[in-house]
C-alpha cells in the first residue's frame, strides 16, 4: 500500500464530496439550482501541525461543447507553499465536466505534480 501525504487526503475527500454531490441526480431533482454558481470560487489554506502548507482553489466554471450541451468545469488547483515546496512540491490541476441538466461526469483529467512523481 502507498502512504498517501495530507495534501492527496484533502484532495480526494474533496473531490469525493462534488462526485457524490454531482453524481446523484435525484438529489438535484428537487434541489434549488441556483445553488451551483458559475464563478464560485473557493480557496483552502493547507495546513499540517499548525504550519501552512499550501493552498487549494476550486472553481466553477461554464462550458459549452460542439455538440451544444452545457457543463459546468469544476477546475482543482493545489500548491504547495514555498517553504513545502523546498521538501515537496505540490503542483496539482483537476478538471471535471459534469453535465449542467443530469449532474453526470462527462471528462475527467488529472494532472499530478508531487514530489518526484512529476
């Protein structure tokens, strides 16, 4: 088993919570849409024994694709603070598309720079 840093922790709970949220269509049937904003945008500061570790950024972007249909772009960025970075480098980028009607993942890109795992 691979030991997981705090920082890929944060990133799949997050990323767990909007599949869940984003993949149950039914929970949105009834649910006022007007919830999800287009240019929402939240930061995370990373901490780790009461030291800054860096910053998580989601935002919430709007798309449209040749075939017409619209989707929202949740787009992920994690970096590690300079001080982190010296040690271990965090450059990470998450992109999801998810169905603006049916709240269903169309794309999913991953792009992982940690470490040595570059």
């Amino acid at each position: 088993m691979i030991p997981f840093s705090n920082l890929q922790k944060i990133l799949f709970i997050l990323h767990l919570f909007f599949f869940i949220i984003f993949s149950k269509k039914e929970i949105f049937a009834a649910a006022d849409r007007s919830a999800i904003r287009v240019g929402e945008c939240m930061i995370y500061k990373i901490t780790w024994l009461n030291f800054y570790a860096g910053d998580s950024v989601m935002k919430i972007d709007d798309t449209t694709l040749n075939n017409n249909e619209k989707y929202y772009k949740l787009i992920t960025e994690t970096t590690s603070s300079k001080y982190v970075s010296f040690f271990y480098p965090v450059r990470d980028k998450i992109i999801s598309l998810v169905d603006q009607e049916n709240f269903f993942f169309f794309f999913y890109d991953k792009d992982l720079n940690e470490g040595n795992f570059i």
